[in-house]
C-alpha cells in the first residue's frame, strides 16, 4: 500500500491562493517600474533568481523573509506594518466595543500593592 501525500498547497483556500497570487504580481510590477530585472533584484534581496520568480508567481512556500527582502529593495517595507494593525482592524474594533461591561463598579478598597 502507498500513501499519497498531498502538498502543502492543497490545503490552501481559493481566497488564500488568489491573494498570494495578486502580492505576487504586485511585486512584479513595482520591479518592472523600477526598471529592474530579475537578476538586479535577485541579487538586491540575496536570493536566487528561481526564489524571486517563484515570489512574483504567488508561491505558498516562499519565506516572509524573502517577502520582507522584496519589499525593502522596492521601497515598500512600511506596507507591510500596515498589515493587521489594530488601527485598521474594524471586525476586532467592534468586538471589543462589544465586550465592554455596561457599567465599571467603584472598588471598595484601595490597592495599595507596590
């Protein structure tokens, strides 16, 4: 008997797959606007040029880092702080709005605790 196992990109959503593919292609074409080839900004990020096109393809199993690497060679790196901030989370926002008590008792005591 031979098990089969699946890839790692089987177990990615539809959704998952198409965004990795648009952040791909977005890298591709801020690289293409500054002119540079696949060699240049290979070589910039300390990567192979096969790691680069399979960044620009939307590959699951390229590394943050060589996301960070892309980023930081086209001047891009204050995008990525942006993502999941806590400033622009709406659905937590709400939540946390949700969560709070309607009313905040006094405390009987003073916490003296240094």
């Amino acid at each position: 008997m031979v098990l089969i196992m699946k890839r790692n990109e089987d177990k990615l959503s539809p959704k998952s797959k198409s965004i990795l593919k648009k952040l791909g292609t977005n890298i591709k074409t801020a690289r293409k606007r500054r002119k540079l080839s696949i060699d240049e900004m290979a070589s910039r990020m300390f990567v192979s040029r096969q790691t680069l096109i399979r960044l620009e393809a939307g590959n699951h199993g390229v590394s943050l880092n060589v996301l960070l690497n892309a980023l930081l060679v086209l001047g891009l790196e204050s995008e990525l702080g942006m993502i999941a901030s806590p400033d622009n989370d709406t659905l937590g926002k709400a939540l946390e709005i949700q969560n709070l008590p309607g009313k905040v008792k006094k405390k009987t005591k003073p916490d003296l605790d240094f």
